[in-house]
C-alpha cells in the first residue's frame, strides 16, 4: 500500500479460506489535513494457498478530528 506516494506496511497478504470472508480494517493517524491519495498494488507475494489476486473495498470511513 502507498499513502501519498510513500510505501506503507500497513496492508499485508490477507489468505482468506474459500467460502468465507474477512474484513481487514486499517487505520492511518497523524495526517495534515486535506486530500490523500491511497493505492493497494497486488503482488505475486502471497500465501500458497492462495487462488488468485483480488482486492474488494466496500467503504472508507474518514473521521476529522475537532
């Protein structure tokens, strides 16, 4: 995962078993206000249990702090 064009370790290879889900939940703190780009690439790293390379995001949530 990039944040702002700089790599971050924060999303790691994520095996889920078949007919199952997960939600991987991640959090970024302490960025400036404004807008931010994030980017997820796939790589061939992945778990040998693993079928195939598939990203789903079914929302972002943003809080600002007041």
């Amino acid at each position: 995962m990039f944040v702002d064009g700089e790599k971050s370790d924060l999303v790691a290879d994520a095996y889920i078993v078949e007919r199952t889900h997960d939600n991987d939940l991640w959090h970024i703190h302490g960025l400036a206000a404004g807008d931010h780009t994030i980017r997820l690439v796939t790589t061939d790293a992945a778990d040998p249990r693993s079928k195939g390379r598939k990203i789903e995001i079914s929302k972002a949530v943003v809080y600002q702090v007041k």
